[in-house]
C-alpha cells in the first residue's frame, strides 16, 4: 500500500492531514508503485511498444488520491488530461504523435511588451512553447514523434510545461486587466468558513509584522538580518499554511527571488522591497484574496528534491546564530530565526514526508490558534501558555512510528528537546533534525 | 591592417592570426593550434577553410600555418629598424571569445621580461581568450610582436612575443624542403619531418613533435552521431566546429547553430532567420506566436534583435536517420520563414560573416 493511500485510510491521522493540507505540492516522494509504472514505461518504450509506455507514465504521475491524471482509451488513440494548480493540460497520443496543450489565457488585443516576453521566453525553454491560436487565445504547447519521447523527455516536457501554464496565467493577469482567465473550471472553492479563518490568518500575519516594524523589536533592532528573517519567515508562513493561489502566491514567490537574486544592490534596498511587498500584500481587494483560497490539484511540485542530509547542511550554521541570541537574552531574534529556518526550508525544498511532520511541529506550536480553529485536535498548549510535553512527545513518537515502514534506519534523538517555551522547542526541534539520521527508501531523485 | 587578421579556430581552442606576406605564411601561438595538424581559419578576403600547420615552437609559443591558395591579403608593415621602447604606445587586434575583429590600446610598460628562457615585451593592453596570436602593433601601425599570455587575476599583464624572433624562427624554417617543422625546445635547433622524421632532436636528442605526428580530432559519443548527421547532410563537418559540443552550419541566408549540452542531454538546432525590423515589430511578433501555435516539432523565439526557429532533440535516442529528416525540416521551415519574415513583415537579412 502506498504511503499516501495509509495515510487516508488511517483514523484520527491529523499529522497526515497537515502534511496534505499544508505547504507546496511535491511529486519527488512517490510510492514504489509509482516507480514499478515508470520502470514499466522505459522498458516498454525500449521495446518499441510506445502507446502502453506512455500509458505507465501517466500511472506514474498519478498521485496517491489518483486525482490529477485520467486517460481515456480507444483503439485508434489515446487521450489524458493531467491537473496542475489552477491549468488543465490536455494531451493526445495519435498518428505517432504526443501533442500537449493548455489555454491559458483569451484577450482581445496582445500588448508589443508581452508579445515579446513571451517570444523571448520561448527561446530560454527547453521543451516547450508560447503560442497563440486564431481566437485569440494563448496556450503552451509541448509535443514529441512519439519515437522520441522516452519517459525522461515525457517527465521534464510536461513538467516544464505544466509549470509555466500554471504560473503564466496568474502573471499575466495580474498585470492586463483585460485578459481573461481560460480552463479554471476545474479548480474548487474552499468552505466559506476555511476562506474566512485563511483570510483572518493572512490579515494578522502581516499585521503582526506590520506592528512589530513600526514599533516592535524590529523598530528598535540595528540588525538588519534579523528584519529581513522576520518579514521572509512571515512569507514563508503564509505559503505554507494558507497555500495562496493567484496574486498573493505571486506576490510572495516575486519577493523571495527577488531578494536571493543575485545583485550587487545593498541590504538596505532589498529590505525596501520586501517592506513594497508586504504594502502590495495588505493593498490587495479583500475579496480577491478570498477567492485565492481556492483547492487545486498538482502533478508536479515546483521544489527540488533534498534529502535529510542536505537540509542538515542547511540548519548547522544557521542554529548557531539562534543559540547566539538565546545567550544574548535576544528572545524575539531567536524565535525569528528559527522561523525562518523552517520556512525556508519548506518554501524551497520538496522535504521527505517524516522531514516535513517534524518541521510542521514547530508550525503546529507557534500557529496552534490556527491549527485549532482548523479543526485540527493536536493542541499543545496548556491555557497558561505552557507546552504540553507528554502529549507533544507521543504525537512525535507516534508521527516517526507511522513512517518507520517507508525509512531506514531511522535515529532522531527526542530527548534533544526542550519544552521551557515556543522558541527553546524550536530551536531543540531544529537540533533534534540536525542530529537524526534516516533514508527515505523510495527516494529515486 | 585588419585585412591580414585571421580568425583560427579547432575544437579545443580559438585564437587570432596574421599574415605575413614576406613568409607567405599565417602567423599564430602554438598554443592557439596546440595538438592540432590543421586548423579552421577564416579572413577578411577568403572563406572558411582548413589550413595545415606547418610549424611549431613550444618555447616561443609560435606556430606558423600555410595561407589559402586564393587570397587578397596585403603585406603587412613589421618594425625591424628600431627596438620599441617602454612608455610606447601601442594597439592589439584580435577576436576575442571568437567575435568580431576588435582592438585594444595599451602602453609598453617592459621590453625584457624573460619567461621560459625566451625575452617578451610587456604591455597593458587588455587581452582576452581569443586574442592570442593576434599583432601588438606600434602608433604607425608597425607589428612588433604576437600577443602570447597574460598574467592571470592580475590587471591588464600581457606578454608579446617580439617580431625579431618571428624572424629569427621563419630563418631557420626557410631549410625546410616540405613538410612540416618543430623547433627544439631545448637545443632551439629546426628540425623538418621530411628529412628527419624521428621522434627525437637529430642536434641534441630530446624528444620533439612534429605537427604532422598530430591526431586529428575525432569526436566520441552523442558529438560522433552529430557530427555523422552533418556530414551526412553535405558539410565538412571541420569547418563547422565550434568547439567540441557547438556547429555552426550555414544554410541559405539562415544560419543554424547546434549545440549539445551533456548536462541535460539536451541538443538544440537554433536556426538564425533575420533580424527584427527597425520599427514596430507587433505585427512580426503576432505572426510568430500565430505559427507556433501550427507548427510542428519547432518553436519561433526572438533573442535579442535575431528572429531564431528551434527544435529540440534529446540525446538517448538520437540516431543518424532521425537526426538527418529533423534538421531537414529545421532547414526547409527556415528557408522558408526567412523570407517570409523579411518580404512581409519588413525583418532583416543576416550578414553572414
């Protein structure tokens, strides 16, 4: 049974639930069925037996609902449809050809600047392209001679493809009020009380930054790392609990590369920017957020793959600095960065699952009020404020038990923890990881 | 001047050369068409083509290779009267990283700076790859030396090795009766393959190569099957290198360039049409995007002022016959689309050069 299918039949499985619900999707942890399909396709398509080769790679992108891919069969071709955030990717397998579209957007007229763009951007991509029909519309196109698309080309093609429908539209939308959003049909609304509690989160998420910057710890600090921590940590945030869609999603993944670009601008313009973002956050039409929360369905997740040795590479610098304002009685700097680390770490990596439950624990005590209202049953904090340790060490003992079967040789050294306050657990949850070891043992990347 | 420069290149390396009329020979480092027996090289008033190296001189960081049969290049002015002096200012020609011809200036700062027992003259012109070979010339336009290194991660240090010693050298090869030479590093004695063709110096007995004893470069692995295709298509493939993982091929006025990248497995074909038009390009633009959404297999892009249409081939499964039928098409649809492109929607040639 795959791991994903444990998941949804196991009862009161709330870690499991967060892990679906929360952060950005990922196809880098499959099942090993999932790889049998694709070891199938490469085999088959060896033997020149293309149509059922392509047949097991679409089964290998399925993910574990089996939500985002369906095919339909008949003797002369074969048609599939793949789900990708907010894009329908539509594909036939006729005449020896594999042909792959998906509108994105309609408008009446198409600016010389975005024409351009998109012309431009045709020539960076590897597989496939930006094109425009005669209504108007524009779509990406990936297609191959069926001869020459082995799984591998298969995989990098729709995923290139894939990803640049789904981003393309929100980008261009955003900019050209004109333009009209195309093959979102698919995607479905949230509850309007899960809109309400996402919306109430993303509004006091910025205004706790807000409040923190004009007249908190950050107005006071001279340390410039540690603005930039908390107003990155607080993206970081609401990408992995809220899992915007549209603008807000644009506006966070814009601020992140444009600050780890790589430019000779100082410090100081970069915190300028970030601070633009979060103005262009709180500016946004309230009604427009609410229709961001919306549900989609990913084939394919936007992060590379680490495994938990490169995400320990990570942390060991980086909770030196934590334990350094810790002994400099810094609290506030302290509980940022280790912030920061966990939201890092999740908005840029496709973590293993049991990497990410760890991780989701320190999001699990600093939002609890969150995860509460959600409907989540964990809560570990006592109305004092104090942490529940024992029920905080049973749910970690039983999150690591559920994954044992998918991992090897796993050691993660509980007793590192601390449970004095929210950022002494933080930090030891951030120790605890750097000192585990396991491997994950379906990991192919 | 410029008329004499001469653009060299092999599949490991790219560099500059120039002609000496006096010698009937291109002048050029050793190190430029280092483990090489000919060379691609390209001039102002001649095509493209292969060219024999006919010496070497590892010391000096010298070669000299045999001109083209055909040609109108002019005789080019060497200072052999009067040393050059520190404080003089001087220019550099060449083509560095394989561009056009371009120039630098600079001033002598040492005219006796010894390395690998050989004399340079010392200049702060900048240099860059590519520029090797090329003429250090004085302010009335004189050659007074063959730009050889430059001093790496320091500012603008460039050696030249000086004419007087091209001299010296092109003395010593006028013995040769054919063949090719190499000049002893230890002894600095010629010695000509035709009369002595072993593999160590007849005047002091170290071990000597001579150009001719080079392999020619023959490519491994998915460059092999590229380079089959193209040959296959009517080329010489030598004169299409560019390096060892990039062809350019002229076809008509397009001009299609192939690279290979090991990394992604990954070969492209970008086929170069025409330059954008001087004035409102929308029109074009909304053509392009118009026919990638009809066409097959290839993609229109736009980089920079160039129009290109591209097609994509993944390593694993390339062979020679659907490598062939795919840059067939590539090049029908660019013959095709570039003068489409230029008649109707006001695009630019290329200028081949």
């Amino acid at each position: 049974m795959g791991l994903w299918n444990r998941i949804f039949n196991r009862d009161n499985a709330e870690i499991e639930v967060c892990l679906h619900t929360c952060g950005r999707y990922s196809d880098a942890h499959k099942s090993a069925d999932h790889y049998t399909h694709f070891d199938e396709a490469n085999r088959l398509f060896e033997k020149n037996h293309y149509r059922d080769a392509v047949i097991h790679f679409l089964a290998y992108l399925k993910n574990d609902e089996g939500d985002n891919v369906t095919v339909q069969e008949n003797q002369k071709n074969l048609e599939f449809q793949l789900l990708q955030g907010s894009k329908v990717i539509s594909g036939s397998l006729e005449d020896g050809r594999i042909l792959m579209r998906s509108p994105l957007v309609s408008g009446s007229e198409y600016s010389v600047n975005l024409l351009r763009r998109l012309l431009e951007k045709n020539y960076d991509l590897n597989y496939c392209r930006f094109a425009l029909d005669e209504q108007n519309q524009l779509h990406t196109i990936f297609e191959s001679y069926v001869k020459d698309a082995n799984p591998y080309k298969l995989y990098y093609g729709l995923k290139e493809m894939s990803l640049q429908a789904d981003k393309m539209d929100d980008l261009i939308l955003s900019e050209f009020d004109s333009f009209k959003a195309r093959n979102i049909e698919h995607t479905r609304d949230e509850s309007i009380e899960i809109v309400e509690l996402k919306t109430n989160l993303f509004y006091r998420k910025l205004q706790v930054l807000q409040d923190n910057l004009d007249s908190g710890y950050l107005s006071r600090t001279h340390d410039r790392n540690i603005v930039v921590y908390a107003i990155l940590s607080t993206f970081y945030k609401i990408d992995f609990l809220l899992v915007p869609q549209g603008q807000t999603g644009n506006i966070i993944e814009r601020a992140h590369h444009a600050f780890y670009a790589d430019s000779t601008e100082s410090i100081e313009i970069k915190i300028s920017k970030l601070k633009e973002a979060i103005t262009k956050l709180q500016a946004l039409d309230p009604e427009m957020i609410k229709r961001e929360w919306y549900k989609v369905i990913y084939t394919f997740g936007i992060n590379p793959p680490v495994d938990l040795q490169q995400v320990q590479q990570y942390i060991q610098p980086e909770i030196n600095k934590v334990q350094w304002y810790i002994r400099q009685n810094k609290f506030d700097e302290a509980a940022t960065t280790v912030d920061f680390i966990v939201g890092y770490i999740l908005f840029n990596y496709a973590v293993d699952p049991l990497l990410k439950s760890l991780l989701l624990f320190h999001y699990r005590i600093t939002n609890h009020t969150f995860f509460k209202e959600m409907k989540f049953e964990g809560d570990f904090i006592k109305s004092n404020g104090e942490l529940k340790k024992n029920k905080l060490i049973s749910e970690l003992k039983q999150t690591i038990d559920f994954f044992e079967d998918d991992y090897h040789a796993v050691k993660i050294p509980i007793d590192l923890l601390q449970f004095d306050n929210e950022y002494h657990f933080g930090y030891s949850l951030l120790n605890m990881i750097a000192s585990s070891y396991f491997i994950e043992m379906q990991a192919r990347n | 001047m410029t008329d004499c420069l001469i653009e060299i290149a092999t599949p490991f390396n790219t560099g500059t050369g120039f002609y000496i009329k006096k010698f009937n020979l291109i002048v050029t480092n050793e190190h430029v068409v280092h483990d090489n027996k000919e060379v691609v090289i390209k001039g102002k008033s001649f095509e493209k083509q292969m060219a024999v190296v006919v010496l070497i001189d590892e010391c000096a960081d010298l070669a000299f290779i045999k001109p083209p049969t055909k040609h109108d290049m002019p005789d080019i002015n060497l200072r052999l009267e009067t040393e050059p002096v520190p404080g003089e200012d001087i220019i550099t020609l060449g083509h560095p990283y394989g561009l056009n011809i371009s120039m630098t200036k600079g001033v002598i700062s040492s005219i006796d700076q010894k390395e690998r027992d050989m004399v340079f003259i010392q200049h702060d012109a900048a240099l860059n790859p590519g520029n090797s070979g090329g003429p250090l010339i004085d302010s009335h336009g004189k050659v007074i030396g063959i730009n050889s290194f430059v001093l790496l991660k320091a500012e603008n240090i460039a050696f030249a090795l000086p004419i007087r010693d091209v001299i010296d050298t092109f003395e010593a090869y006028q013995q040769s009766k054919g063949g090719t030479a190499t000049r002893c590093r230890s002894c600095r004695k010629v010695s000509y393959d035709a009369e002595e063709p072993s593999r160590y110096c007849v005047h002091c007995g170290s071990e000597i190569l001579f150009p001719s004893g080079y392999h020619t470069y023959s490519p491994v692995g998915v460059p092999r099957i590229i380079e089959q295709i193209i040959a296959n298509l009517g080329y010489d493939v030598r004169l299409t290198r560019e390096g060892k993982n990039q062809w350019n091929i002229p076809r008509g006025s397009a001009l299609v360039r192939l690279s290979y990248h090991k990394d992604t497995g990954l070969i492209d074909g970008d086929a170069y049409l025409c330059r954008l038009p001087e004035g409102e390009a929308k029109a074009i633009y909304t053509f392009l995007m118009r026919e990638n959404f009809k066409i097959k297999e290839l993609v229109f892009s736009v980089k920079g002022r160039f129009v290109l249409l591209s097609l994509m081939i993944f390593d694993r499964h390339l062979d020679e016959d659907t490598g062939i039928l795919m840059l067939e098409r590539l090049f029908d649809q660019a013959d095709h689309y570039d003068d489409v492109l230029v008649e109707e929607y006001g695009a630019a040639w290329i200028e081949q050069d």
